[in-house]
C-alpha cells in the first residue's frame, strides 16, 4: 500500500510539474524599435535566443548568427537578439545606437529585440523561464555572461543552454537545426 502511495504522489507531482511548464509561445516581447513582437507567431520554427552586447570580446559573434540566420531562415529557424547591459556594461546604448551597430558592422537583419536585463531582481519574464527548470521543464541555468544562447524546439520548448564561448555555427547547433 505503501508503494503505491508513493507512485501515486510522484506521478501527480510530476503532473503539477507538468501543469507549471510553460513554452515560449506564452511570451510577447518588445522588439528594437519598440513595436510589441508574440513569440506565438514562432510556433513551428526553431529558435535560437541571444543575450548580446555590443562592446563585448564574444561581439564577432553577431558575424556568425547572421550568417547562421542566412542559411537556415527558409528552414523554419530564426535566431532573436536581446541586447542586455547585465555584464561590465558592454552594451550602454540606446536601442536605436544597438540597432545601427548591427546593421553598419555585421549587417544583423535577424530580429532584435530592446534592451532587457537577463538576470537579478529586474530579469525579463521571458529570461525566468529560459532559466527556470519549474516554467520551462528542462534545467535551471544560470546567464553567466554575454553571446549565451537558448535554443528552443518547433513546439517552443526549451531543449539546450549553450555557454558563450560555443559559436553559433558549431557542429551542436547545426546538427540540432538540421534534424
């Protein structure tokens, strides 16, 4: 009798678990220039999330997301920008100075969002459940720095947490956008 007290109890708190879960979709964001932007109109693509910056030693990297966007954005895949002023204050511009940035150096036309905090007491909804095992039923984890990206599956689940220092055209990731 026990036993199956404690097999009914984990399964019905893997069901609140469950019930807790929330997908990206649930989500609307502000975009660069200011306009409101539903991630529901994502369903079906795969994501990938950026916190960037633009004063930032891993900042060669929008070379490579946009060049990643290029290939893959006829593949229901899109990469999305959220510039942050979260580590040793690399990115202090406006969103209008972050999205001339993009455009003159790297020729960024993936879309970017406004400026937001990834982490702290301020932290975007958005970013709670990117790091939030109990909203997006995957892992706990943490921002540790600028170019940290989140990928998200065509069902709008989070799948990976890739550290900063993973490139955006890692053999990982285009494994992951190829399958």
């Amino acid at each position: 009798m026990r036993k199956i007290f404690i097999l009914m109890a984990m399964v019905l708190g893997n069901l609140v678990i469950a019930q807790n879960e929330q997908v990206i979709y649930d989500y609307q964001v502000e975009d660069i220039s200011g306009k409101e932007f539903d991630l529901s109109s994502l369903k079906g693509k795969k994501v990938m999330i950026v916190n960037t910056a633009s004063k930032c030693g891993f900042t060669p990297q929008y070379a490579s997301l946009q060049k990643l966007y290029e290939q893959y954005k006829f593949d229901d895949f899109v990469i999305i920008g959220f510039p942050s002023n979260d580590f040793g204050n690399q990115e202090p511009g406006s969103n209008e100075e972050i999205e001339e940035f993009c455009q003159q150096n790297y020729g960024v036309d993936f879309p970017m969002m406004s400026k937001i905090t990834v982490k702290g007491k301020d932290m975007h909804p958005l970013y709670k459940f990117l790091t939030q095992k109990k909203k997006n039923g995957f892992k706990d984890s943490e921002v540790k720095w600028n170019f940290q990206k989140y990928l998200i599956d065509e069902n709008g689940k989070l799948v990976a947490v890739l550290e900063s220092n993973k490139l955006p055209n890692d053999p990982e990731v285009i494994n992951w956008i190829s399958e």
